[in-house]
C-alpha cells in the first residue's frame, strides 16, 4: 500500500504571489533548496497534504504547469521536472551512468561552470565538519570496500595512478617536520584502538 506521508506547498512573496511548488514529506518544506531561497514560516504555504508520492507529483506538476516558469516567461523559479525526479530510490541504470561518463570524459568546463560545481567553504564550516569527523570509526567492511575500490582504480588507471600518488607526496612534503596537534593524535589513537577491538570480535565471533 501506497503511504500518503506526501505534501505539495508552494513559497510566495510579500505580496502574495507564489514563486516556487514543490513536493515532499518531513521537513522538505523548510529545507534548503538549490534553486530558489526559502521564505520565513508564514510564506510557505501547504497546499495539499496526506498525499502518496504519486498523488503529490501529480499535483505538484500540474501547477508547474498552471503557473509557469520563469524560464518560460512564468511565475516560478521551478525548473523542468521529470518523472524520475519524484521517485523515491531511483538510481541510474549502469548503462546511464556510462552513458554520462563518456559524454563528460574530456569535457572542458568553463570557470563560470566550474563556480557552480564546488563552493567556498568557511573556516568556520570547514572547523564544524573537522570536529564531526574527529574520532569518527568507520566499520572495518566498509573500510575493507574502500581499499578495493582504491586498489582497483590505481590498478586500472594510469592517469588517477599519477595522480594519486602525486598528491600524496605532496601532502607529505606539507607535513614533514611538523608535529600532530594533540587532539589529531588523540584521534588517531582511538581510532586505531576501536579498529583492534573491532578486529578482535570479529575473530572472535
């Protein structure tokens, strides 16, 4: 059975005009969004809710289509929606994503274009992540996956192969002779502690 925890809402402006519609469930209404800015409380307006994905997407596209975009001379900053879109765990076929790596295998991108693929992180953001990831044990299987992937790509490619080792060696040229902060080598102790004790059980097990 289909479960109808879906909602469409819509942002409007000061004046009442309505300048995005969108779909989704939990917290998707004050989220932030890529392609347009989310409204104070009393702008975002739920329009419809109970609804199955299906239900939502079809409401949703039909007042897309009722008020335009702005692309198009409308109303909303929406941009063109497809039906994969709403899916919930739609992934792309193998062939699609080789598809689309061989279309962008030696594509040169414009620095205009290049802006919009990475942004500037703060120091501040960049301190915030640094402090979440302090300590943080990853599952010695998915440690396991990581190494094979690696393995397998330096194995197979030569560029990324030069590449690789290219930047490790830099980064160890950047390091030498400087001594680990006490918190970084805390970390590391914990972590290589937690990776035994993780290894002990599963021999154990």
């Amino acid at each position: 059975m289909a479960r109808c925890n879906y909602y469409v809402y819509q942002y409007i402006t000061e004046d009442g005009q309505p300048y995005y519609v969108g779909k989704g469930s939990g917290s998707r209404v004050r989220a932030k969004h890529l392609y347009t800015v989310v409204p104070p409380e009393h702008r975002r307006i739920i329009l419809r809710d109970g609804l199955t994905n299906k239900e939502a997407y079809d409401l949703e596209s039909s007042l897309i289509a009722q008020y335009g975009c702005k692309k198009h001379g409308g109303l909303l900053d929406n941009k063109k929606i497809t039906r994969w879109v709403a899916e919930p765990g739609w992934k792309h076929t193998v062939e699609a994503k080789k598809k689309i790596s061989d279309g962008n295998t030696g594509k040169i991108r414009t620095a205009e274009q290049r802006k919009h693929y990475k942004g500037t992180t703060s120091t501040e953001v960049a301190k915030k992540i640094a402090l979440t990831l302090t300590g943080r044990i990853r599952p010695v299987e998915v440690g396991q996956k990581v190494s094979q992937t690696l393995a397998h790509k330096l194995a197979t490619d030569a560029v990324y192969f030069a590449k690789y080792w290219a930047e490790k060696n830099k980064q160890s040229v950047a390091r030498k002779g400087k001594p680990w902060p006490a918190a970084r080598r805390a970390a590391q102790n914990n972590k290589q502690l937690a990776k035994a004790i993780q290894l002990k059980d599963l021999a154990n097990g």
